[in-house]
C-alpha cells in the first residue's frame, strides 16, 4: 500500500469520529485497531496493539502526572486558593485597571500551584466576574485578563501538559517544564502592560471605585500568610529540579505532600475536601493515560505503514532551513487550535513533527516550549477553544460567546508575539533548562 493511501486512512479514522463527537481516545483506539488489522496482520497485530499500550504506560517518566494533578486539586478543593485570591486583591490598590490586574496576578500565581489551564480560568472567572460585573468593567477587560492569565498553567510548572509532551515526544522533562517558566512570565508582563495602558488611555473601560481604608499590615499580612507560603511550593517543585536534588517525579511528590500540608496548616483539609481531590486526581489521570496508550500505538503504525517516513522523504525534497520547519510545525499547531483540544493536538502532530525536529537539527527543548506556548494560544483561538467555552460557563448569564471571542483576541495576539520572541531569541526558552545541566 503506498504511503499517501495509508495516511489518508489512518488519519480520516481519526478525523471522522472525532468531529462526529466521538472521545479523543476512542477516535484513536478504532484507528489503531484499524491500522493494526491492516497492517500489523490481523489478531496478532491486535495483540501487539495492546503490548504497545501497557508498555507505555509503565514509563516511569509519566509519574509526576497525577501527583502534579493532585497539587492542584488539593488547593481548589480545600478553598486555600480562594483565601489567596483575596490577599492579592487586598495587595493590589490605586492602579487603572485594578481588577484586571489582579486576575492577571491571580493567574499567574496559580499556574505555578494548579498546572490546570481549565481549573485555573474557571477558578478566577467564578471569583472575580461577579465583582468585575457590578463594578461595570468592560468585557474586553473582565473576561480577557482571565482567559489570558488562565492559560499561563500549561506553562508554568506543575505543567501535566508540559510533562506529557515531554513523555510523549521523548524530549527532557525537566527541560520543558524549566523552559515554559520565563514565557510565562514574559507574557504576563505583557497582559500587565496592555491593561495598563489601556484603562489609563479610556478609564470607561475600567472604571475606579473606593476600595476599603486598611492599614499597611491588614493589606501585606494575607499575603505573607496565605500566598507566600503557597509560592514556597513552587520553588520547592522548580528548585528542586534546577538544582537537580531531585528528578521532575521526585518535585512532583514533594508538591503534592507540599499542597497536603500547607492545606492542613491553614485547617483547611478535611476527609471531604481530601477525597473529592483524590477522585478528581484520579478520573483526570485515566482520562490522560488512556489517550497516552492509544497515541504510541497510533505513532508506531503510522511509521509502520510507511506515511510518517513517506512525508519525511517528501519535504526533504524542498530543502528546508530549521526556521522554516519550525514557523511551519507553528502555523500547523496554531491553526489546529482553533479546531481541536491541546491533547488532540499533540496526538496528531507529533508521530511527524518529532522525527522533523531530529532529521533537521532542531534543538528539541526549544522546540518543546514554543510547543508548548503554541498549544496554550490554541486554548483561547475561536471557534472552539476550550477556556472560551471554560469561561462562557462561569461567567454572567448575559455574557455572549461573541464578546468572550472579543475578549480574548488582544491577549492572543500578545501571546503569539511571546512565540515570536522565542523563535528569534531561543534562550527565552533555553536559558533556565540550560542551568540544570
């Protein structure tokens, strides 16, 4: 069969069912059945099917998953985030576009606590909308802030994105978990600068209201007590790696026990609120190894099958440069975002963009964050980014997805200039995985 045959059937059994509503890993699994039948040889191929599957998933190096899941949920099921949020507000005061700020500041830090795009926007979007409403901000700046700053948790560690991209495509855990950090950042800084400017050019937008007269110390005691011992974690999860005390499973760990006794400090853990992050931890982690098993089979027959080395072959005949291959894989990511979730995505594009990335030289870590931030646009790129329809859950009832899609676009263009940056200036993503060498 040639390669252009198999291709075009192993992706349209994917493709079709997936836009049919059929779950992402069913799609795949009816697709390696298919393939394995047709090119592994019937029941044997079947039998290889699921050797592939349980051999991928006792790698070890998918650990820090579900304990990087269980961070996060301890803290949102607790409610010591919702303890954080309101120490930020308390600290944040006198500046156009106050609340914005604080959703942005707010997003930032529970990136480095949740690692759960999702969780983190509708986290923020049911705790600041309602305040963000009455005080008659603008959509553009109530909803937009959130989206952005939600998705910053793809890139900040404890990333389960950052770890499962890492797994997948055989690039350094720990290098894409350290790379995704100063993007982060960077893109913060610039929603920071946009709202700024904004609201300072037209108060409307965000109109200034009396906050409550408080003491110095009744604003910065909150923070002492309920944020920075929660950013303790962070640098107990991103030291630890960067000093290479311990590998990314051995952080993850420490994370999670970190988030089990912070909670208990602040009497906040309860069997009920301890069980609920269990369950949760452990419907996400079966969501997320199911697909993982059904994607390395998947790669494996479509290098079988000849497709994979057959558009290999086919684009070594352009002669491309590096860059050109990179903007490429970007532009593909970017305009599958717009369609499908950051999983389907990895899913799809990786059995080919990886054995690119080795062919032409390109610097996988590097590639592994502009990966990264690529996917986190794809989250809030219409028509179906999954924090658009995330925050149209939670925010006011008269809220449409036509001002959600206004919302988000300044803070989208300002994440693909973050992508920019990086492909012209690589150490962007390089520089803090190159510490930990």
């Amino acid at each position: 069969m040639d390669w252009q045959i198999a291709f075009l059937l192993l992706m349209g059994t994917v493709l079709a069912p997936m836009f049919l509503g059929v779950p992402v890993a069913l799609a795949f699994f009816g697709a390696n059945i298919v393939g394995a039948v047709v090119f592994f040889g019937g029941e044997a191929g079947l039998a290889q099917m699921a050797r592939n599957a349980y051999e991928g998933l006792i790698n070890f190096s998918l650990s820090p998953i579900p304990m990087f899941v269980l961070m996060g949920e301890i803290m949102f099921q607790t409610g010591v985030a919702f303890r954080a949020i309101d120490a930020i507000d308390r600290l944040i005061t006198r500046v156009p576009g106050r609340l914005s700020l604080v959703a942005v500041s707010c997003g930032t830090v529970f990136s480095a606590l949740s690692g759960s795009s999702m969780a983190n926007t509708a986290l923020l979007g049911g705790t600041l909308m309602p305040e963000m409403t009455r005080r008659g901000y603008h959509p553009g700046m109530a909803l937009g802030p959130i989206l952005g700053s939600g998705g910053l948790a793809m890139l900040i560690p404890p990333s389960s994105m950052a770890v499962l991209l890492g797994s997948m495509s055989g690039i350094s855990i720990t290098g894409i978990l350290l790379g995704g950090i100063l993007p982060a950042l960077l893109i913060a800084a610039f929603y920071v600068v946009y709202i700024v400017l904004r609201c300072t050019i037209d108060p409307s937008l965000a109109p200034a209201y009396p906050t409550p007269k408080m003491r110095w110390s009744e604003r910065v005691m909150p923070f002492l007590v309920y944020v920075l011992p929660l950013m303790s974690l962070f640098v107990v999860v991103v030291g630890s790696i960067l000093t290479g005390i311990a590998t990314p499973t051995e952080s993850a760990a420490l994370g999670a026990i970190g988030a089990t006794v912070a909670a208990a400090c602040y009497r906040c853990l309860t069997w009920r609120s301890l069980h609920k992050a269990l369950v949760q931890t452990g419907k996400i982690t079966v969501t997320i190894f199911f697909i993982i098993a059904a994607s390395l089979t998947f790669s494996q027959i479509l290098a079988f099958s000849g497709a994979t080395g057959g558009i290999l072959s086919l684009l070594n005949q352009f002669d491309l440069t590096p860059l050109v291959v990179v903007v490429g894989m970007l532009v593909i990511v970017l305009a599958l975002g717009c369609l499908m979730d950051p999983l389907s995505i990895i899913l799809i594009t990786l059995p080919f963009f990886i054995p690119l990335v080795r062919q032409v030289g390109i610097e996988p870590v590097w590639f592994g964050v502009l990966m990264l931030v690529a996917l986190e646009v794809g989250q809030t790129t219409p028509p179906f980014g999954l924090l658009l329809f995330t925050m149209k859950s939670v925010a006011p009832e008269s809220t449409t997805m036509r001002q959600v899609y206004l919302a988000a676009a300044p803070f989208t263009l300002m994440q693909i200039l973050a992508i920019a940056l990086i492909v012209f200036f690589p150490a962007l993503g390089t520089w803090l995985p190159s510490l930990s060498n």
